[in-house]
C-alpha cells in the first residue's frame, strides 16, 4: 500500500475505504499505524473548562448553547489559582497535555490577556498546553502563539453539506478561517469532529476529507462521539452502529497517518471491547480525567483498568519536570 502523506484525497476513496469488508480496514489501519507509532503508547490530554455556559452559538449538540435549555449554571472564566491546580492535578495523574475549554463564540481581546497569562503559567509546569476559544482572528492567533500556546482545538465537526443542519450562527467557512490563522501562527492544529449527529456515512467521508486535504494534517484528531445532553435538538438522535466509530477511526488513521487520533467524548458509555478496538484500529490518545467540559468521562481508574488489561502505557511525561523528575510511563501517579 502507497503510504505517502496525501492531501487531494476524493470522495470515492474516502468511502471506499470507510466500506471495505471491516477485518480488511482494521489489518491497514494497524498497519499503517505501526509505520508510524508504537501501538501501545496512548498520548494522554487533560481538559478542563474554564469558562462554561451562555455560548451565544447554536451547536445542536452543545450543553453550554443559549439557545437551548439544558438547565447548566453558567460560570464565569476561572481564575488563575483555580486553572493552575487542576493543571498541577493534571501533572500529577501523568497527563502530558493540559487542554482548556471556553464556550465562547470568540474571545474578548480582555478575556484573551487572561488566557495568555494562563497558557505561560501552565507551560511553565512542564506541560503542553491547548485552548478551545471559538473563532480567532490572524492577529489574536499571533498573540497566543506568543503566549506559548502549543496547540489550537478547533473541530470541523461535521461534513460542509450537513453543517447547517447542526449549526447556524457560523459556517464552516468560518471554522476552516479560524484553522488558517492558527496554522499562519505556527500553532499545532487540534481539529476533528463529532460523529452519531445523524449524519450519513457520505457526511462522514466527508468530515475526513475536509480534515485530510487540509494544507497540513492536523497534528491531533479528535474522534467525538455525541454525549446526548437533554434539553438540546439532537437529544433523541438514534444511536451510532458503534462499528462506525471504528470505522472512521481506521480511516483516519489511512489518511492522516502521522497524526495522533484522539478517542474523544463518547468513551464513559462505551464497552472496553468498543475502545479496544478504536485503539487497534489506530487511535492513540484519549481526554483522561474524570470530567470532559460539562459531562462525565470514563473514570481514570477505569481507564488504568482498561490500559492494564490491554498493556498500553501513556507516552512519558518530559524528564525537565519542575514539578518532580520522573522517567515512569504509567498513567497512574508512580
Ligand atoms: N466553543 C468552542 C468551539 O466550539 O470550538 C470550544 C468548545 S466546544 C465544546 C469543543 C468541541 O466539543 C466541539 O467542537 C465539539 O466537537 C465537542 N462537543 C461539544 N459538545 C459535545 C457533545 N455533546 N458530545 C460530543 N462532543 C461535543
Ligand atoms: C474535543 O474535541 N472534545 C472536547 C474538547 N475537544 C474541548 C469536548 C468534549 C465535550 C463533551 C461534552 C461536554 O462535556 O460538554
Ligand atoms: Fe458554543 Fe462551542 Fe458549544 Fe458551539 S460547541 S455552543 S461554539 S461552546
């Protein structure tokens, strides 16, 4: 199989792929994936949001949306002291990237000074760090590439042509506006989607595409699979064929070959045999923590459970570590 990294894939091949006979996709994707990556390190994020509830969007799946009443308590931006603990907190259960959530449309030049002086100080723990903001601007991308910010979290989420069925305060011409800046800047690129919205496979083939014939892969992936929130459109959306989401993570991994594909949102309700899978099939980081933004995740001692049983180790935390020196790639404190 060719694997040179590729960016002009089409649509048919994307499908193609997402169809074959499902023994056939797994056996390419781990292969392509031990090109690429040890298969039993997994990349481990933190999340954290530090400013939840009253986004002015309309994302159909979203707790936090004005638009919808989910019944969630909105909270100011966190301060300093409050997002530096939990990010120690972070360190200390062995996350490698400390990754802040705000549910804004954008952020306020105001609220972006904060952010700056947040992304330093958590650097400066030894960690790297990600912020999910909403819409940039060129010049607001320079400033937290300055800041030190490592990663930028911006999902495409859905196909273009489903987009407007989800969310209709932005367009994905916004989102994919949003990526330029952010990549112009020399931040990573964080960037996947949402998958069990009632999109078609189509949609799905779709979303990949979108990602993958990006100038640059997206160094991460997430891979979300819809956290059903009462209160909001897509509450009673029917269930995804779970082989879908293992599905379009072997495809991913086929397209992008050297990014790290996240199993994001999703994982609290699934099997162990379902994650094992999607990580068999290539994905090799997860959101570890007992919280995503505003629901549960899967609970950190299931996850040491999980990787114990399985004989995956998270990749190790960087040896200059101002908090303690350590070599350990465990995931538990060691
Ligand atoms: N407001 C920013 C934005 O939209 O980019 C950042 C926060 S937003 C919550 C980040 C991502 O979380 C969304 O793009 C979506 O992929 C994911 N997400 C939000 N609600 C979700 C849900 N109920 N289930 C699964 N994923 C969800
Ligand atoms: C991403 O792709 N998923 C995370 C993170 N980036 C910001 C968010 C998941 C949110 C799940 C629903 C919630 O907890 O509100
Ligand atoms: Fe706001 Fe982001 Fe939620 Fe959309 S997904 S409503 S932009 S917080």
């Amino acid at each position: 199989m060719n694997t040179a990294i590729r960016n002009n894939w089409n649509l048919d091949e994307i499908e193609s792929l997402l169809g074959l006979p499902f023994n056939d996709l797994l056996f390419r994707a781990q292969d392509i994936h031990r090109k690429y990556f040890d298969p039993n390190k997994i990349q481990i994020s933190a999340l954290l949001s530090i400013k939840t509830g009253a986004c002015p969007e309309d994302c159909g799946y979203c707790a936090q949306s004005t638009h919808h009443d989910t019944g969630l308590e909105r909270e100011r931006l966190l301060s300093k002291n409050e997002v530096i603990n939990a990010a120690i907190k972070a360190k200390k259960q062995g996350a490698q990237r400390f990754c802040m959530g705000a549910a804004w449309r954008n952020p306020t030049d105001t609220n972006l000074e904060k952010v700056k002086t947040i992304i330093t100080e958590v650097k400066a723990l030894g960690l790297e760090t990600c912020v999910t903001l909403g819409m940039l601007t060129a010049h607001q991308a320079q400033c937290l590439k300055t800041a030190g910010l490592d990663y930028y979290n911006h999902n495409l989420d859905t196909s273009p042509e489903f987009y407007n069925q989800v969310i209709t305060t932005h367009t994905y011409t916004d989102r994919l506006k949003t990526l330029e800046h952010v990549r112009a800047a020399g931040i990573k690129i964080c960037s996947g989607g949402i998958l069990g919205l009632g999109e078609s496979r189509q949609d799905r083939a779709s979303l990949l595409q979108q990602l993958a014939n990006l100038p640059v892969h997206p160094d991460s992936v997430p891979i979300n699979l819809l956290v059903k929130i009462a209160g909001t459109p897509l509450a009673q959306t029917p269930d995804l064929d779970p082989f879908e989401l293992v599905r379009v993570i072997a495809t991913a991994r086929l397209l992008m070959p050297k990014s790290h594909i996240r199993l994001a949102a999703g994982r609290d309700n699934m099997s162990d045999e379902l994650q094992a899978l999607c990580f068999f099939a290539g994905a090799n980081s997860i959101f570890y923590g007992d919280r995503l933004l505003t629901t549960p995740n899967q609970t950190s001692q299931k996850d040491q459970h999980l990787f114990a049983r399985l004989g995956i180790q998270s990749i190790a935390v960087p040896t200059t570590d101002p908090l303690e020196p350590r070599a350990c790639v465990s995931i538990k404190t060691c």
